[in-house]
C-alpha cells in the first residue's frame, strides 16, 4: 500500500493541491484540503475497484472534500462567490504557482475574476477542463455527470464567461492587444 500511495502522491499531488487551491483561493486551506483527499485515499484505497483511472478516483475525492469544506462554511455560497475576487489572494510563498505567473497577464486576470459570475458547476468544469486539463470523459466520472451533460455545462460556462468578460472590460476600458 505504501508504494501505491507514494505513487499516487507523487504523481497527482501538484494537480490535486492546485484544483483545491482554485477552488478555495487560500494556499493553506488547499493544503489542509489535501491532506484530507489524501486521509480519505489511504482509508478507501481497498474499495477502489478500478472502474475508473486513479486519476478520476482521486479527483472524486478532491472534489468531495471541496464540496464538504464549503458545506461547513457558515454561509457556504456566499463565500464561493467572493472567494474568485481577484483581490483575495493570499499565497504567501516565495516560489510562486505556474498559474499565478499566468494570472499577472491582464486577460488572465480578467477572465479569473469573472469566474464569480459563473455558477458553482460552471466553475467546476471549467477548472477542471481548462486549468486542470482533464477530459470531458474524466471530468464526467469525477462529477457524476454524463458527458453530455459536462459538454453543456461546459457551453454554457463559456457563453457566460465571454459575456462577463465583455462587459467588465468595457466597463473597465480594458484594451486587447
């Protein structure tokens, strides 16, 4: 079971940390977050059955925990939608994530921050479709959906994202280069 484990973890632990740190906003409560993705992992590994990639398994996982952390949150919806404030971000490490170097582009900027407008599926599809790079196959198994219906959410997402960030820039007189 160790080497398992140790092989889960060093393969998917970057991307487990950096989907619950999108999905939270704060660098501590992602690594809290992950160590409880990884408790959960050590205590159902014997129920894996193997119908789906450890990948999509361990992301189920991740997104329960998330799901569960904003369950217990006083005023759970609320703080997801002002948690994707561009504002709010409280990494406080010296080596700075891929991601936040990314973030410093202003059009990158501009769409992180009109990710609040989006509803809660909507954000988890499009985290994990685009910044996690998973399938529309894994990110079915690991929201429980058919691909259809990640498919539509996923169009939907993008309509609405493009909607907001068109009218926040105009707002903000954002000029593309």
């Amino acid at each position: 079971m160790d080497s398992v484990f140790e092989n889960l973890y060093s393969k998917y632990h970057h991307d487990v940390f950096q989907f619950l740190f999108y999905m939270v906003r704060n660098r501590e409560q992602a690594e809290d977050l992950v160590q409880e993705v990884y408790i959960r992992v050590l205590r159902s590994y014997h129920r894996f059955e193997g119908k789906s990639s450890e990948k999509t398994w361990l992301f189920s996982i991740a997104k329960n925990v998330a799901i569960d952390h904003f369950r217990k949150q006083k005023g759970w919806k609320q703080w997801i939608l002002s948690s994707f404030d561009g504002a709010a971000i409280q990494v406080k490490d010296y080596e700075p994530l891929p991601e936040e170097i990314a973030l410093h582009r202003e059009e990158l900027q501009l769409m992180y921050r009109c990710l609040k407008h989006c509803t809660i599926d909507q954000r988890l599809v499009l985290v994990m479709r685009y910044l996690q790079d998973l399938s529309i196959a894994e990110t079915a198994a690991i929201l429980q959906w058919t691909e259809s219906k990640v498919k539509t959410t996923q169009h939907r997402a993008l309509k609405a994202l493009k909607k907001y960030m068109v009218d926040v820039a105009e707002k903000e007189g954002f000029v593309r280069e």
